[in-house]
C-alpha cells in the first residue's frame, strides 16, 4: 500500500495535470538539496523516497577512478583501490554510495526544500501547458471566464488558463465571470513566467466553427466554406459553395426564415454576416462579394499581381465602399485580390485623358483662330496658352485671370472659338460664300460628272495684295467700289474661312443642280452690297497702308 506521502502526490498530480514521478523527482531533489546545505558539503547527493513507506533517504556518490594520478576532484572520486576495499566487486567507473542521516534536518532545511518542490512543480506544469496547446493552434475551446481585467480577460481552460488581449476581443461583448464562451486557441508564447495561452473572440475561425456547428451541410462536407473575411463586431463575409449541384448553399447557411444564422448572430452579439456563393470566376465572384451593391462591370488589371477594376454607377458608389471603406476591404480579403474601385464618370474622365494621351496631345497653334486679334493673341501666348485645343479646354474663370482679359473679351475668345470649330448659334451667320466666275467652266455649271466649281470665299489673307483680294470675292474691286466707294475706303484684312466650311460649300455647288439659266448662274454670283459692308466692317487691319479705292497698294 502506497504511503500517505505517495498519496498526495499522486492528488498533486492530476490537480496540476502532471504525472506523479516528476514530483517524486522534485521531493527527492528538494531533500538532497537541504541535505547538502545542512552538512556544508559539495559532495553529489542524491535522494531516493520509498512509495510504501514514505521515507526518504539521503545518500553521497563517489565515482571510481584506476589510480591517484586520474584523480580530479578528491571529494567526488576514489581510487579502484580504495573501492574495492569497500566493495571487491566495483569496477572502475562505478559508484559508491554513502548513506547521509537525514534526521537532524530542522525547519530550515524543511522550508528550502518546499520551495525546491514548489519550483519544480511550476516547471513541470508549464511544460505541460506547453506541450497540450502548443499543437492546437485554431482549435475552438470551450472555456470559463474568470476574471475581468482592464484590457484583457482571463478565461479558465481547465488546464490552464487563457488571456484574450483587446485587439482580440469584439466591441459588441461583455463578460461576467462564470460565463461559458467559445474561444479560438491562436498561440501558446514562452514568457519568463511560464506559457502563456492567447486566445480569441476576433478570429474567422470562430464564424467557421459556429456554422459547422449550426449547418449540417457543412458538417458532412456537402457545402464546404471557402473563404471568410472578418471584421469583429462589424461584419463578416463568408464565402461557401457546394459540392452537390441540388443543395442551395446560400440557402442551406441561412435556413429556414433565417434561424440557422440567426443563431450564429446571437453568438456573435449581432454581428452582421454575409453569405456569398463562391465562384472560380475572378469577376463573377467580385461582383457577389461587393453586395449589396451592384456592380456595372469588373475588369482584370494584373493578374500577376491580383489586380482588379469594379465599375459602378455613380449612385452605387459610396455603397459599394461602404462605411469607412468596409465594404470593399471585405471583399478584398475574401477574393486576396486588390480592388480599385471606381464610378462611371470617374471611368469616363480616365478613358478622355488617355485617348487625349494617345492622340499626341494639342497641336494646333492659336495663331489659325485668325477672328482674334493680334492684342488678344499676344495675352494668350504671354499667359502659355499656345494651342486651339488648350484654349477650348480652359473655364471662363481661368481665362479671366490672364491679364487683360475681360467681359467682352471673354465673349469674343468663346464666339471665335465656337467659329474655329465650325458651331453657330441660331440666327447666327456664317461667313458668306462666293462662287468666282473666271474659274467655272461651262462644264461644271452644266453638271458635268465630277467636275465641281472652284469656290472661294470673302476671308482669304489680304498677304496676297490686291490681287488675292480680287480672287476672294465674286466682284472686282473696281466694281465693289463702284457699288459702295465710300463702305471700302480702308480694308485693311480679309479674314480665313474654316476648311470646314470650304468643304461645305464645295459639296453644295456639287450637288446643286446645273446653271441653265444665265439670268439664275448671274443671280447666284452676285454678292449683295450690303454682305459687302457686313465684311469690310468685320475685318480687321492687314497693314497700315490699306488699299487705294483702285484697288492698287498705295506704296
């Protein structure tokens, strides 16, 4: 029969969850130890306890050496001859044991060696709590609250106890010491007062565990849960997908009028969840991840780097993103790509600048809006507007803070911007345009297959003299100046026409009907006096000298 000592060991033992010979080890120790010190000896001492008795006996360990000159330490060895004289049978190597009298230990000796057991008893115990949960990192255990610190909570594991720091923890719970929750086991760390056991309430671990809890389709593997994307206290997305093509998994998660979920949300303390079917097909499986919002169209960006674009509409937009972006950082944790989402006039606007990019960029000098003159230009260039198209581009408010540009300035800059690209307003005329006579053949007026009459217009440089002047209407000079002297006294420059309008002119003298009649080709021709003055009063000056009225340059 075990002594009584033996027995509360042995009940040591399972309170610690340890196994009874390392606290025999520790008694034996912690004798030995006292046993030394109580005679002042640095002799090896060893202690050995007898399970049936309960006595513990102290003895010194000498180790055999062949002579004197292998002797090191003469407390700790002796010669073979010396050996044998104690006991024949000993050979070199062996020891000799010395029975130490252990019964003039006092209270003293008692005390040290209860400390020596209590440390080797801790020692003990947290390699044990070690060795049980280093192993089973993400299991989910049931464990007790015990007490309610600051920023953590303490849990009773049973074998051990568990600390959940504040990160780890929801916002939505709160605890009373002696409730029963479950936890998830994330690590076991060596600290220099023994393991410590860190587990959680935040982990994705804990969602998945409660459905195969709740969901008997997940349990037996018919629906299997792909992905989970958490943000405790917040919301959670779940990704799950069947392997049976006759079990809804949505449907199969969520249950009846919504009760196998509902449960999972109590657990949780009203955590939202979302529960998506997953997809193999990237785009697909964005566009469910990113609901509820709707989604326009996904596009792969890179697919080294697991890039994605989503495009939504403008109203879809702060949805899709979600409240502080949780919508989106969701999404992208449970598909590990990255998302760049962006709304349909976002989408727009990049695509304009690209192909704007693409087409080498402005190119046309503002000097070809020739209905500017050359004080407007000159502002323009000195404010680095250079191009047509940098012009068009810019917002009356910018325009305004170029010096010197005012009101009506503004105004003519947008007129003969507008011109530039061949848009009017109603009411609004364009510029006139005249067939010369001297250069229609009979056969264009006739019609004659393609042919077409050369057309001219009033708004050819005045560079060319008096000579371009003439080609750029219908009538000498000699005769507009008969019809209206006083209305030409100084035309100073005759303004360009656009190619556009050109154009258009062209295509009308082609696909108008032939001049059969002299009195209708003379009528067509003839250029009104009063068109004439609408001219001269728009043009703007070529040089200081102007035109003589007969038509010559007066230098």
């Amino acid at each position: 029969m075990a002594s009584v000592l033996y027995q509360s060991i042995e009940t040591l033992s399972r309170d610690k969850g340890i196994e009874p010979g390392i606290v025999v080890g520790a008694v034996e120790d912690a004798i030995a130890l006292a046993t030394r010190k109580y005679y002042k000896t640095q002799e090896n001492m060893r202690a050995e306890m007898d399970k049936e008795t309960g006595e513990i006996r102290a003895y010194v360990f000498k180790t055999v050496v062949e002579g004197p000159e292998q002797v090191e330490d003469e407390i700790n060895q002796m010669t073979l001859e010396a050996a044998r004289e104690l006991a024949p049978e000993v050979e070199v190597g062996g020891e000799l044991r010395f029975y130490k009298d252990t019964s003039p230990l006092g209270r003293i000796a008692a005390q040290m060696a209860k400390q020596v057991i209590f440390q080797k008893v801790r020692e003990a115990e947290r390699d044990t709590v070690f060795l049980e949960y280093n192993h089973r990192a993400g299991e989910v255990l049931n464990a007790t609250v015990k007490r309610l610190e600051p920023m953590d909570v303490i849990f009773d594991l049973g074998k051990a106890e568990a600390r959940m720091p504040k990160r780890e923890q929801s916002r939505l719970e709160q605890f009373a010491v002696g409730e029963r929750v479950r936890v998830v086991l994330l690590r076991v760390d060596r600290a220099a007062k023994g393991p410590q056991v860190i587990v959680s309430r935040a982990a994705p671990a804990l969602v998945q565990n409660l459905f195969q809890s709740e969901v008997p389709e997940i349990y037996d593997g018919t629906v299997s849960i792909r992905a989970i994307a958490r943000e405790a206290g917040e919301r959670t997305k779940i990704a799950v997908m069947s392997r049976d093509k006759d079990v809804d998994p949505v449907g199969a998660c969520v249950g009846m009028k919504g009760m196998r979920v509902q449960s999972i949300i109590r657990e949780l303390r009203g955590e939202k969840i979302d529960i998506i079917e997953f997809s193999e097909e990237i785009t697909t499986f964005a566009e469910k991840a990113l609901q509820p919002a709707k989604v326009s169209r996904v596009s792969i960006v890179d697919l080294a780097d697991k890039q994605i674009e989503v495009i939504v509409d403008d109203t879809q937009l702060s949805l899709a993103i979600g409240k502080k972006g949780q919508n989106v950082r969701l999404a992208a944790k449970l598909l590990g790509w990255k998302i760049d989402i962006k709304s349909e006039e976002e989408k727009r606007q990049e695509v304009e600048q690209q192909m704007h990019a693409m087409g080498g960029g402005p190119t046309t000098p503002v000097e070809q809006i020739t209905e500017l003159g050359e004080s407007i230009l000159e502002k323009l260039i000195a404010a680095g507007i250079t191009t047509v198209e940098e012009l068009a581009d810019m917002t009356p408010e910018q325009l305004e803070e170029i010096p010197g540009i005012g009101e009506k300035t503004l105004e003519k800059i947008s007129v003969a911007v507008r011109h530039y690209f061949g848009q009017y307003e109603e009411g609004e005329e364009r510029p006139a345009v005249v067939v010369d006579p001297t250069h229609v053949d009979e056969a264009a007026m006739n019609g004659a297959p393609g042919e077409h009459p050369t057309v001219e217009t009033a708004e050819e440089p005045a560079a060319k003299g008096s000579e371009a002047a003439e080609g750029s209407m219908a009538k000498s000079p000699e005769e507009i100046l008969a019809a209206d002297a006083g209305a030409v006294g100084k035309v100073r420059e005759v303004r360009h026409v656009s190619a556009e309008e050109i154009s258009e002119a062209e295509e009308a003298a082609s696909e108008s009907d032939a001049f059969t009649d002299a009195d209708a080709r003379e009528e067509k021709i003839e250029l009104d006096n009063d068109a004439v003055d609408t001219l001269v009063d728009e043009s703007q000056d070529v040089s200081d000298e102007g035109i003589d009225t007969d038509g010559h340059d007066r230098g």
